[in-house]
C-alpha cells in the first residue's frame, strides 16, 4: 500500500456506500479527511482517496478495500 502524503479535513456532508464489515449489509459513511498516497518508486502519480468512519474505526478507501470490498459510492454533500 502507497504511503499516506498528505491528509486534510473532509467538508461536512461527504459520505461513502460501502458493504458493512460485519456483515449488516450496505451502510453510509462519513467522510472525515481526504488523503493523498504516493508510491514510493513514483511520487508523480499521486492520488486522494477518502478517509471515513465506519463502526467505530478510520478507514481509507485502499485499506478498506483490501480486507472488506470497494467502496461502492462517494457521494458529495447536498446542496
């Protein structure tokens, strides 16, 4: 996993759909922070994933992904 280069505040009303890790079905998530990975061997390749509270844990989208599934939606906050 590409280490986290830079991390900032979420603004309030961002979410993401994801499957439940504990097995309750699809729940939304808030997004706290957007971070920025960079691979080590290619700093020029940054990206920004989400950063998101679900059952009590920070999640990124990557270290989600990698043990529970993809999220399934990010969705912007309502205007």
């Amino acid at each position: 996993m590409n280490p986290i280069a830079s991390l900032t505040t979420a603004a309030p009303g961002w979410t993401v759909s994801i499957d439940s890790p504990v097995g309750r079905g699809p729940v939304t998530a808030p997004v706290v922070a957007w971070v920025a990975r960079s691979p080590e061997t290619d700093p020029a390749s940054m990206h920004v994933e989400p950063a998101f509270v679900v059952d009590g844990s920070v999640w990124t989208a990557s270290e989600y992904d990698e043990i529970f599934g993809p999220i399934t939606a990010i969705t912007p906050p309502q205007q």
